[in-house]
C-alpha cells in the first residue's frame, strides 16, 4: 500500500481543468499505479485532499479543490463551506446536481 505524499495529491488536483473532475478513487488509483504499487491509502488521500481545499481557502495556495468529488461524483461535506459552497463552485463552472436522498451528486 502506497502512503502518499502530500505534494504527489496536490499536483494532480492542480492538474484537472476547468469543467472537468477526478474522484478521490481516480485520485488513489494514478498514485497507485505511478508508483507500481495495488492501492494508495484511502484515508491519508482524504486528508491530504481537505487539507488543500482549506489551504486554498486560507489563500496559503491554489488548488481548484472543488473539482474533486467522493465516489460516484458525490459531493464532499468536508470542504470548505460544506456541500452548498461546494455545489455552486461546480455550478459556476458549467455543472448541474441531482439528489440522491439528502446526498448531492454531480449529474453531468
């Protein structure tokens, strides 16, 4: 199991363009197979993840956070301002949601 480095997340976070998103899963899994290694830890991925998306918040750096999305293009209740400041920082992109019970998924 591959215990990611902080920077090797940011970077790909970095790297989605506008209108576009990666999943924590797609995250793990091009980490995983840059490194030659079965699977990338979930947990320290997720931590390092929120930790960019308040850094970038705290204006300490630039990351398009919000572009990253949970499993299935759920949105992410842990970034900054909850999953409503999520949404409409998708929304200003292009993106359209649908719910799936109280849970907020990207539609397109």
């Amino acid at each position: 199991m591959l215990i990611p480095h902080p920077k090797h997340v940011l970077n790909i976070m970095q790297s989605v363009p506008k209108s576009k998103t990666i999943t924590l899963d797609d995250i793990r899994n091009m980490l995983a197979e840059t490194h030659n290694t079965d699977i990338t830890c979930p947990m320290t991925t997720g931590i390092f993840v929120s930790l960019a998306a308040k850094a970038h918040e705290e204006g300490s750096i630039y990351v398009p956070y919000w572009r990253t999305l949970r499993k299935g293009g759920e949105l992410n209740s842990k970034f900054p301002g909850g999953v409503e400041a999520h949404k409409a920082k998708l929304v200003s992109e292009g993106h359209t949601m649908r719910m799936k019970g109280k849970r907020t998924f990207l539609d397109n």
